[in-house]
C-alpha cells in the first residue's frame, strides 16, 4: 500500500510540475508553491507512517 502511495506522491509532484510550466509559458503567475507544499508534505506523511508501522509490527 505504501508504494501506491507514494507513487501517486511522484504523480502529483509531476501534476504540479506540468502546471508550473503551462502557466510560466502563458506568462501566467501562479500559486504552485503551495499546491507542491502539499504533495511534498504528503510524501513525508507517507514516509513517516510506513517507517512507524514497520518499528511497532517488528
């Protein structure tokens, strides 16, 4: 389950990323930080939970 997750992790980094450059090439200023923000805070999530449950199940 750990690595759906964090493959969808990648996902939403590269979503964020496309979105970047769609917008910086239309000369659009965007609010992508945080949207990055997010998806990097859920990797982290992601990270921290697994390593959590492997310390308590062994």
């Amino acid at each position: 389950m750990a690595w759906i997750v964090l493959g969808l992790c990648v996902m939403g980094v590269l979503v964020v990323a496309g979105r970047m450059a769609i917008s910086h090439q239309r000369g659009q200023g965007g609010e992508h930080a945080t949207g990055l923000a997010y998806v990097l805070g859920a990797c982290i999530l992601v990270g921290a939970a697994s390593a959590l449950v492997s310390a308590l199940v062994v």
